[in-house]
C-alpha cells in the first residue's frame, strides 16, 4: 500500500502535565479569538505514534480478540490509514496560548490538526424541523453566544395553509446547543424581547441608541 504525501501541519500540541493542556503555537494564536471558557470544541489530533499501522485495515474493536474483526472505518481504532483522532472536549480556563480540557487519552506532545467549534445540528444529528438546504445560513446571525440562523423565505405560496404555530422560522444555537422556534414562538419572544428592553434603565437605554444610532 503506497501513501501519496500529503502536507498537514500542526496548530498546536496536547500537553500532559498535572492538567491535561493545548498549547497552541504562537503563529496561530489570532485563530483562538473567539473561543470561551466553558465551550465545548472538536480536537483533531495527529496519531503520530500510529503511523506505523497505517496498512492495518481490520481491527479486533476495543483490542479485544473476542471481538470479530472489523474494518477501522466502522471503530474508533488508532490505527487507520490516516491517524487522525477526534475529540469533543470542554475548555476549562484559558491562559495565553494554553486551552485546559478534559483529560483525553492522547499522548504527551500529540499534534493537533484543527479546533472546532462544537455545534449540535452538525455534531450530533437528528431529525430537526429545518433542514439544512432550508436554513439561510448567509443571513446567520452571532449575538453573544446566541447564534440566530433563519429559514429561508422561498416558496412561500406553497404555506398558504401552514399556520404560524406550524410554520418554524428559525433555527436557534446557545452554546453547543440547538433548537427551532415556530413563527408563533418567535413573534412571542420578540414581543418578550421589547418589554425587557424598555425595562432597562434609561441611561442604558439612551447610550445603546447612541452606539446603534449615533
């Protein structure tokens, strides 16, 4: 089996001290912006002690020889024909370039690959009322740690008999975690939205309008 090169370069290491750490190179410290204390992230990592393995194609799962052999495709097997690991892990603190998670199995000076954000809809699927194809992505929108994605408003003439209970117009994200609100929902929390607002005090209403109006 004959394995083409193919250019990855690492972002970062796991270090394994007293708390398990990565500790991001400093080239790539801007693409940390962003990220909080307290959010779940995708790790993918480089099994470079596995490199060795990267012809094994059947695995006994869990290195169990009890097990039957399976195609690596179908475990979470290091050995694969390209050793790479994935993790969802919870950012614990962050100091400078160092991102304390969970305690992973990995080694001591693995290399990280890439951080993503972790996103429930694409990390753990399931039936959701708006599809992705329906979802207006481009006119997404981040509010914090809020993420307010509508659906697109194509063929509406087809909704004629769809009521406002019925008709779900936007797909909500807090953090990791994702749900959809109904027309009828999202008219409620907008009207919810307006009363906490003319609640704030005048002061804080007064410079809002002035950042947002100048």
């Amino acid at each position: 089996m004959k394995f083409e090169p193919f250019k990855i370069v690492p972002v970062g290491y796991v270090r394994k001290e007293s708390e398990t750490f990565i500790e991001i190179l400093p080239e790539f410290r801007e693409a940390m912006d962003g990220l909080r204390e307290g959010d779940w992230i995708k790790l993918v990592l480089w099994f470079h002690e596995s490199e060795r393995a990267r012809h094994v194609l059947k695995v006994h799962p869990y290195g169990n020889p009890k097990n039957p052999l399976t195609g690596v495709f179908a475990t979470r097997s290091p050995y694969r024909p390209n050793p790479i690991a994935l993790y969802t892990v919870r950012i614990h603190r962050i100091e400078g370039e160092k991102l304390y998670i969970d305690d992973i199995d990995a080694l001591d000076g693995t290399p990280v690959v890439d951080i993503k954000i972790f996103v429930e809809r694409y990390d753990c699927p399931k039936e959701v009322p708006i599809e992705e194809r329906e979802a207006n992505i481009r006119r997404g929108r981040m509010i914090g740690e809020v993420n307010l994605i509508p659906r697109k408003s194509e063929h509406l003439d087809e909704l004629e008999e769809v009521s406002p209970e019925e008709y779900d117009a936007v797909i909500l994200e807090i953090g990791p975690k994702t749900t959809t609100l109904t027309a009828k929902e999202l008219a409620e929390l907008i009207e919810e939205l307006k009363e906490i607002y003319e609640n704030l005090p005048v002061e804080i209403r007064d410079k809002l309008n002035n950042q947002l109006y100048g």
